[in-house]
C-alpha cells in the first residue's frame, strides 16, 4: 500500500499548496496575521472567500480588536458568509472614508455574528453642523450595503455610529433578523436603518435605539417589510424625507406590524418637503403597532422643513395615496396624537385610519387627531377624536 500512501501525501500537499488559508473553505482573520488594526487581515480573507469557487466563510473569532475602514467588494464567485463573533472597535478620527464597514456587488452574502461594532461616534456628534451648515462635514456610516442580492444580516450590533448606522442602497432581497442598533438619544443624525432605491428589504424582529429615525425609506424603496421592531430612543419609522431632490423614485408597497415605539420622537410618519420637487408615496401600511410614550405617533407630514431650510410657501408636490394605519394603540405624550397634514396641490387619498386608540399622558390637552387635505377613511375607534 505504498502507492496508497504516496497519494494520500500527494493530495495532501497539493491541498497545503491551494489554500494556504482555507479549511473548508472557512477564512479565519488570525490566518492572516492580523496586527494591531486588523482592516488589513479582514480584506485579505475576504477576497480569497470572494474568490473561492464554493461556498465560504471569513471568521473574525471572539476577541476585542480595532479596525479601519473595510470594503468589501464582489462580485464573488459563489456566496459568502462573514461571520463576526469578535468586538471591533471604528477610528475615533475618521479620515474621510464614506463607511467604516462596506459591502458591495454580492449575490448572496450572509453577515452574521455575536459581534459589536463600535463606530465610536461620540466626537463625531460632538462636531456635527449638518443643522446649520448644509455642507457640512460628512462623517462614515458603520454599514454600507451597496448593490447586494439576496443577503442575510442577522443578530450583530451596529453602536455608536458617527452617521447613519446602515444605508442599503441598490440592494434587492436583504433581510435584516435579530439586529441591534444602539446609540443614545443624543446622538446627531444617526438614523438606524437607511434604505433607498431598493426592493424587498425585510426588517425582523430587531431592536433599534438610535438619536434619529429608526427605520427610514427614501426614494425608491418598494416592497419593503418590517415586523417585530421595538424602536426607541429615536424619531420612529419613517418614510421619507420626500420631494427634496429632481428625479426621486416612488415609493411603493411598505408593510409595517407588529412594531413597538418607545420613548420615540414621532411614530410612524410619512414627510415631504413643502415647494421643492415631485414625487410619490403609496401603498403603506401600518398595522398593529404599540405606542409607549410617543411625541406624534401617527402623522403624514407635507409641510416638513426642519431647521428652515425651506419656504413653505407653496404645497409639497409630492403624491400619497392608499395609506392604513390599523390598530394603533399606547399613548402620546402630545396632544396631537394624529396628524394628517397632506398637500393642499395633491391632497392624501385613500387614507385609512382604522381603530386608533391613542390615550395623552400629558397636561395641555385635550387631545385630539387633526387632519388636513386628505380624503379618508375611518373605521372603528378613533381616539382621541376629530379629523
Ligand atoms: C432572498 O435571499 C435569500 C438569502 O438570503 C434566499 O434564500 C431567498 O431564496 C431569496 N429570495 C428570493 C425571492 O430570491
Ligand atoms: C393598496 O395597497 C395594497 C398593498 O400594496 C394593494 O394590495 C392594493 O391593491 C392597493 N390598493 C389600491 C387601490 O391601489
Ligand atoms: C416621555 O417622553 C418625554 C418626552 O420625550 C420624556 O421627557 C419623558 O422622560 C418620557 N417619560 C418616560 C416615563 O420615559
């Protein structure tokens, strides 16, 4: 059985020579001496998974490490999974990078993991003008998630982010499961998830407390479902800002259930800019939602303009039609529980407010839901009255 031997030694060392890293096709980042920032390691590892013809997975082990900016970019040659256990922590000082973590041109990633990723923004926050100075300084989101098909992101921590925690942008068919965004109330211009000119985007049972909007879908987001969230602090989910820039895509086909707003500025809300451009927004639905302590839990908004950066002096021309809000229970800590303010030019249609019962907790009442240019439905209770 000499020849046996001989090629049991043969394969085995042609194996040895094929990947140096890889045991069945998993890429562990101490594979490639990672150093005391590990961005270097976790590239590597990853373009040698993007390049496996099989099914892979980079592995970042339990462990307290700090990492520069990462991009991470396809198209791979199968799918990828990248599974982060360890705790990473962003540079405090940015170098003008868009994102820390970024993930481009993949079909079929899943990113997974017990892992925090710590962007360290509280300098960030500290230094942010954006209220004042439209071009102010831009500061890197955790994730970017550009151009992906079909991707899992389950059970990691997104903290502190200098911006935005996660822009999905270009994407179709990402789910987000068992996700945690943490940031505190204070915390400027952080919206949790970021999601524009995608299609079926799924947010599952996740929890998300940030210093702005939990949840926002710009132009553009079609077929997108969110269940199971408890969002707070924060300023809700929201669709919108719209009708701000030329040429913004619809948004379509927006479920949201199940949901629980907590300690939140707005619930859920739909916004657009007065004056400026067109657009249009249709087919949302909220339904089964829990209000705890929420400043404006439902509201349509078309005269938004914070810090004055507009005039309101002629109606939004954006369009919204077929919107429900069904069972929407809890209390408001403002007297206007709900507010439908839509365009006097494109007035709401096919509103539909069924079994709203908003209890005010606060001393400058009464309370009451206001609404305005919006042909509506309503069904059941609607508590506090009016509209
Ligand atoms: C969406 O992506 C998941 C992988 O995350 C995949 O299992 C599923 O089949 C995809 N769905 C569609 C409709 O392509
Ligand atoms: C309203 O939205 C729902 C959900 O997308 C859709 O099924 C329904 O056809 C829409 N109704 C109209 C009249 O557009
Ligand atoms: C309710 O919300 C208000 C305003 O956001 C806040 O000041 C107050 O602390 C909250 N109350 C509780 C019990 O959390």
């Amino acid at each position: 059985m000499v020849l046996g031997v001989e090629i049991s030694a043969i394969s085995l060392l042609l194996l040895l020579a094929s990947s140096a890293s890889a045991q069945d096709g998993v890429f562990d980042i101490k594979k490639y001496n990672p150093k005391a920032d590990i961005a270097e390691a976790l590239s590597a590892a990853f373009k040698d998974a993007c390049a496996s013809a099989t099914p892979s997975k980079v592995v970042v082990p339990a462990g307290e490490y700090t990492m520069g900016p990462v991009d991470m970019k396809g198209p791979c040659k199968s799918t990828v999974e990248v599974q982060v256990d360890g705790n990473l922590k962003a540079p405090a000082e940015p170098k003008g990078e868009p994102g820390w973590v970024s993930f481009e041109y993949i079909d079929g990633l899943t990113f997974s993991g017990k892992g925090v990723f710590d962007g360290q923004g509280h300098i960030a926050w500290a230094n942010n003008n954006c209220n004042k100075n439209p071009n102010c300084k831009s500061f890197p989101l955790n994730f970017r998630f550009t151009s992906l098909k079909h991707a899992l992101i389950k059970d990691l921590t997104s903290k502190d982010s200098k911006n935005f925690h996660v822009n999905v942008i270009n994407c179709e068919n990402v789910t987000f499961q068992n996700f945690v965004i943490d940031a505190p109330a204070e915390s400027l211009n952080t919206d949790g998830i970021h999601m524009g000119r995608s299609k079926d985007i799924k947010i599952i049972d996740s929890k998300i407390g940030t210093g702005d909007d939990c949840i926002s879908l710009g132009d553009g987001s079609e077929q997108v479902t969110v269940t199971g969230v408890t969002c707070g602090p924060g300023h809700g989910i929201s669709i919108g800002s719209l009708g701000r820039y030329d040429n913004e895509q619809p948004v379509r086909g927006v479920f949201v259930k199940n949901c629980i707003l907590k300690n939140t500025d707005n619930g859920v809300r739909i916004k657009s800019w007065p004056a400026m451009k067109g657009g249009e927004a249709s087919d949302i639905h909220f339904e089964d939602i829990t209000m705890e302590n929420v400043t404006n839990p439902v509201i349509i908004d078309q005269e938004y303009c914070p810090w004055n950066q507009c005039t309101k002096d002629a109606p939004s021309k954006v369009k919204i039609s077929n919107v429900s809000f069904k069972n929407i229970k809890g209390t408001t800590n403002t007297p206007e529980a709900v507010k439908i303010i839509c365009s006097s030019a494109l007035p709401c249609e096919q509103v539909e407010l069924n079994g709203i019962d908003l209890k005010y907790t606060g001393t400058q009442g009464p309370a009451k839901s206001e609404c305005k240019n919006a042909k509506l439905t309503i069904t059941g209770t609607l508590n506090p009255p009016g509209c």
